[in-house]
C-alpha cells in the first residue's frame, strides 16, 4: 500500500546493490554495483520539487546519505531552508554529518567508526570498549553536526544516545550473527525518527 510516485528513475543509471558472499556464517567478500555519481541535472531539480511538495506532508524525514552522489549540496541547502521555515524531526544518517549542520538535525546516527573520523581520532590501539571511549565524545559530536540528539551505534555493544546537557543514555543489543546482518543501523535511524 505504499505508494512509489514519488520514486525517481534516473534512465541509465544502475541501483546499488551490496552483494555479499559467504562461507557458512562467515563473511568472504563484498561486492558493491551501481553507480555513485551525481544525479543528473534533470533528476537533482526533480529530486527538489518532490521536497518542496512533500515537505508540508510530513511530520519526520529520514535522510540515508551513503556519500554516493545522489545527495548533493543544493540538496541539502534545500533541506536547511525548509527546516528553517517549517521544522520538522530531520534525522541523518550519513558518512559525512557535518554537511548537514546547517540543517540543524534533530538526531545524527554515526557508528562507532563514523564518529572516530567524525572527530578525527582513531580508537585506542589497545583492546577497547566502545562505550567508554564514545561516552566522553557526546558534546563533540553534538557540536560538530549541530544536531540536538546523537545515536553513536556500537554494533553489538548497544548504542549511546547523547542530548544536549543530559546525562549518555545507553541502550543495548541482542546479539546477531553478524554475517548475515543488513541494514541494522538502517533500522536503527528509522526507528529513532518514529520514536522521535
């Protein structure tokens, strides 16, 4: 019952697809196809009118920016426009967060690595616990991606919720064979904006 109007189609360009191969429980290899380039002109302008349309209709809006392209600067100049106009719960989860400062997100989700380079830090040579080492880099990654909510997720350690001038809310994972896993920290980022 969900509707796919709203769905563009760039002609010639491929969907990316992770394909992943496996030994029994144990991942060997993954294989990424499709294209990562910007999305053609055409596209990138109908890509804006969709979200000058839809913005009114939504109550939160989820933004997956894997840094393949789609996702350029006009974009989300656009998305800081509107959020400035007509806010609205913007949660972003992207591998590069801090172009999305000027939107003022409502929640970042990075992982534990995503947040490291946030920061531009790399985690302790030793055997570590990732909670601890996030846990004294709530207001950092607050500052650096403007957001008022940061989601660090840890994989099977859980994740950390960091508010502004709010104690870390810690939250915890059921374990999962990881070969097989997709798409967790996905659902993660939908899940928070329902919440939200």
């Amino acid at each position: 019952g969900v509707s796919s109007r709203d769905v563009l189609v760039q002609r010639g360009r491929r969907t990316l697809a992770k394909r992943r191969l496996l030994a029994g429980d144990h991942l060997l290899l993954r294989c990424d196809q499709g294209d990562a380039g910007p999305a053609a002109p055409g596209v990138e302008e109908a890509l804006l009118d969709r979200l000058d349309a839809l913005w009114e209709a939504c109550d939160a809006v989820l933004v997956s920016d894997y840094d393949y392209g789609v996702l350029g600067d006009r974009l989300i100049s656009r998305l800081a426009d509107l959020q400035r106009r007509a806010p609205r719960v913007l949660v972003v989860d992207g591998k590069r967060l801090p172009r999305y400062r000027e939107a003022c997100p409502t929640a970042v989700k990075p992982n534990f690595a995503g947040a490291l380079k946030l920061l531009d830090e790399a985690g302790p040579a030793r055997p570590f616990d990732r909670s601890e080492v996030a846990a004294g880099r709530g207001e950092r990654i607050l500052e650096a991606t403007g957001a008022r909510i940061a989601a660090v997720t840890m994989d099977v350690e859980g994740a950390l919720v960091f508010e502004r001038e709010r104690p870390p809310y810690r939250t915890y994972a059921r374990a999962e064979p990881s070969a097989r896993s997709s798409g967790a920290g996905d659902t993660f980022a939908a899940a928070l904006a329902l919440a939200l």
